[in-house]
C-alpha cells in the first residue's frame, strides 16, 4: 500500500501531468503525419529525457506512443496513407468508410477502441507483471538465454511479412551488436581502430538513423512530393459510439485479448497484432463479404488489438528485461541511463517505480479520448504540412538527438550511416524491427550462453536441465521446426504442381 501511495505521489504532480499532456500532443502530431511512425516519435523524444527524473521521462515515452499509434488512424482514414505500420492492416478498410462518407464513425470507432484496448492492456500488465515477476526471480543464465532467443525467433518469423528477409534483417542487428569492448571476452571485435567504436555502437543514434533518417532519405529520393489526397469534412465522432459497442463487444474483446497475447511475444508487436486480428475478424465474421468495401467490424477488432498489444508488450520489457517491441526497446535504453535495471528485482527494490508506470498507462489512455477529438478536428492543417518543410524539421531533431545521446560528433556519423542502412534495407523489403532487436536482444543472448556454457563447464544439456529452461526451449525448439517443416511442405506443394 506505501508503494502505491509513493506511486501517486509520484505521478500527480505538475511537472508530471504537464509532461504527459505535452508528450501526448506530441504524440499525436507525429502520429497524424504519413510516415512517421510510434517509435520515431519515441526515439525522438529520447534527447529530451536527459534532462527529465526517471518517471516522467518514462511517462512521456509511454504516452507518446500510445497516441502515436492511435493517431496514425487519421490519415489512414483520411488520405489513405496509415500514419504508422500498425494502421496498415485495416486502412483500405477506413478509406473506403470515408468516401462511403462516414469519416466520423470510422475515426470515432478508432478512438473508442485504441482506448478501451489500451486499458484492457494496462489491466493485463498490472495483475501479470508481479506474477511472472516471482516466476522471473527463479530465472538463471540459461532462462534468459531461452528468453533472448525466443525474443530473435518472433522478430525474425513472426514479426515479419517474409521470414527469410527477416532473418536477414536479424542477422544485420546481431552483427552490430558485437561491435566493441562489450562481450564476454573483452576482446575489441570489428572496431577496425577506431576508439570511438571501442564502446559498440550506441543504440540510440541507431535507432533514429534506421527509423527517422531512412524516412527523410526516402522523401528525398521521391522528390518530396505533395500529400495527392484531399480530407474530407469529419462531423461529429461521439454519434456512433453506443451502437458499435453493443454490436461489437465480441469483436472488441477478441481483439483486445488477441492483442494482448501478441504484444507479451518479444518482438512482434502492434504491427503483427493488428494484421493478424484483422485476418481472424474476417474469418470469424458473419458477413465477410462486406470486407474491403467499407466495414467497421474489421477496424474496430484491429485496433483494439493495437493497443491492447502496446501495453502488454511492457511485460517481457519490466520482468525479463528483454523488449517486446522496438518502442520498449528504446525505453529499456533510457531506463538504464537513469539507473533503473528492467527485471524481477524492480518490483522488490522500485515497486513504486513499477505502480507509477501503470497509472502513466491508465492517464495515457483516458487523455486519448479528449486529445484525439482535438486532433482529429485540426487533422486537415497538420496534414497539410509540405514534405520539403517537414522532412528538414525531422532532420534537425535527429541531428540534436543524435549527438545528445554521447556529446560527440560521432554520434551523427552513426546517425547517418544507419540512415542509409535503414533506407537501402526498406528499398529491398527488408524490415528494419528485427534488426533493431538484434541489436539489444544480441548481447543478452551472447552473455547467457557463454556464462551458461562456463558454469557446465560446455555441456549443452545445461540448457534443458532446469524444468522452466527446458520448457522456453522446447517452445523455441517446436517454433523452429513448424517453420522447417511448413518449408519443406509448401516446397514440396510446388513441386506437385509442376
């Protein structure tokens, strides 16, 4: 109870609340902007809390980008370009519901359930968390080295359209993450001379170089071009709100459980949730013939998983360390810099931490309703912004990020080089988000095995010898064989045909 009351205290104040409300507008601008996406919002508000204590520099992440996912509705809805990866999946679906002319149903519909969703997360996150984190205090080298590869495996497989351009994407980031000093052995690997690389390559200026600056490349490249769509006049989005809950509460709480489940999966994310909740509303629908030409069944079951998955996607990220999606990724960072260590001992030692971040949750998602009303009235100006205004914009605050993150020019470099990296790896289909797990998840993996591998003195079968290592590894062990074995049947189909 002392807990939570510290949890409150630390929450509700003035600099807290200011810095929710303000990282939310923020959210939402970013989010409401083709192209850019929930984790570019977050990367880019990394240099900012340098300057923050722990918990609003967290809130402000939080909140940032539980708004950005919802806000890249907007102008999926409206221009049929989703905002974010995870407005995607059904922005065929809410374009056609605007030119049907029901612009504020389809944008009312997304607001109601990315906030029930992220609150039925939230829900989720609170009462599971302290559990798996009794279970995570039991967890030795070879647990968490069953962790780390469960995290590459769904980042690879399932967090990918094609799982062999993901598994290069994971291969790219593994790479990188033996760069320097920091490996078991303290031996300099692919440091080529340089001192700067000694220390490995710095997350962040990874991060913004593949997300932010790959963007502005792309633009440039395409020659900046106009937005080629027009909005449409929104009326009122509150109308339809009691009718679509009581017709698809089904829909509803299947996303928002499917959602859930999906996000606790290291690496797969909002992205993977929605595309995969869409598919099964289709399915399961009673009139899946009404798909694809303007049904709100498919949007509101997508993005209640969207953010349901946001929230959940904290307990791998809080208990084990290990992130659940990139954005949980960059907060891991920014944890460490603060002197918070992600794992089961944060709910012994910071337990009001802990409750301070579920009440950041519950402020976030009940802030989206008002605040997204807001943006959705002032959605037309925002879209309107010109790609040669916006894109040098972008490039600034990349440039500052990149160099707060060290105080060093070298940071920019870094910045830069992953900029082209991330642009020539989407030229080619290939998916930045496993790549940038393999960068955080690489290490983890590297130093378990070893320590493992020290402690049996190189017996392999200490990794199945302790009862919760070997079921991780026998999950891990079936996951690789079903991808083997759907392989070798789809193969073996097309030679069948021929």
């Amino acid at each position: 109870m002392n807990a939570i009351l510290a949890a409150f205290e630390l929450v509700f104040t003035v600099d807290v609340l200011l810095t929710l409300i303000s990282a939310a507008l923020f959210g939402l601008l970013v989010g409401a902007v083709p192209g850019l996406t929930a984790t570019m919002a977050t990367a880019l508000l990394v240099p900012l809390t340098f300057f923050m204590d722990p918990i609003p520099a967290v809130g402000a992440m939080v909140t940032c980008a539980a708004m950005a996912i919802f806000a890249g509705d907007i102008p999926g809805a409206l221009l049929r370009i989703p905002g974010t990866p995870a407005s995607a999946a059904y922005v065929d679906e809410a374009y056609a519901m605007t030119r049907k002319g029901e612009a504020e149903k389809v944008l009312g519909a997304c607001v109601v359930f990315s906030a029930i969703g992220g609150l039925f997360g939230t829900v989720v996150l609170i009462f599971a968390a302290p559990a798996l984190a009794e279970i995570a205090l039991k967890f030795s080298s070879p647990e968490y080295f069953w962790m780390a590869l469960l995290g590459l495996t769904c980042a690879a497989f399932i967090g990918a359209s094609s799982p062999i351009r993901g598994m290069v994407s994971l291969l790219i980031g593994l790479l990188i993450s033996t760069v320097g000093l920091n490996n078991p052995a303290g031996v300099p690997r692919f440091t080529f001379g340089s001192t700067d690389m000694l220390a490995g390559i710095d997350f962040i200026p990874a991060m913004i170089g593949l997300f932010a600056v790959s963007e502005v490349l792309r633009t440039i490249a395409a020659g900046a071009p106009p937005w080629d769509s027009m909005q449409t006049k929104v009326g009122n989005i509150f109308r339809d709100w009691g009718a679509m809950i009581r017709t698809y509460w089904r829909q509803q709480v299947r996303g928002n459980v499917l959602g859930t489940a999906i996000g606790v999966l290291p690496g797969a994310g909002a992205d993977v949730a929605a595309y995969v909740s869409y598919a099964i509303s289709r399915r399961l629908s009673r009139n899946p013939e009404k798909f694809g030409t303007g049904h709100v069944e498919g949007v509101i079951e997508s993005t209640s998983a969207n953010n349901s998955s946001l929230a959940s996607a904290w307990i791998p990220a809080l208990v084990f360390g290990i992130p659940g999606d990139t954005i949980t990724a960059i907060v891991i960072g920014v944890l460490y810099v603060k002197g918070i260590n992600p794992g089961p001992t944060l709910f012994l030692f910071n337990p009001q931490t802990i409750y301070a971040v579920f009440l950041i949750f519950i402020l976030a998602n009940l802030l989206m309703v008002p605040l997204g009303w807001l943006v959705i009235k002032l959605a037309r100006h925002l879209l309107r912004t010109p790609r040669r205004v916006l894109m040098p914009m972008i490039l600034i605050f990349c440039i500052v990020g990149a160099f707060a993150s060290n105080n060093a020019a070298y940071g920019i470099v870094l910045m830069l080089g992953f900029g082209v990296l991330g642009f020539l790896m989407e030229e080619n289909e290939i998916p930045i988000a496993p790549c940038i797990l393999g960068i955080v998840i690489g290490p983890i993996l590297e130093r378990n095995f070893i320590t493992t591998m020290i402690k049996s003195d190189g017996a392999v079968t200490a990794f199945f010898e302790r009862p919760i290592a070997a079921a991780l590894g026998a999950v891990v062990v079936i996951i690789w064989l079903s991808l083997i074995l759907g392989a070798w049947r789809r193969r073996s189909a097309n030679e069948q045909t021929f």
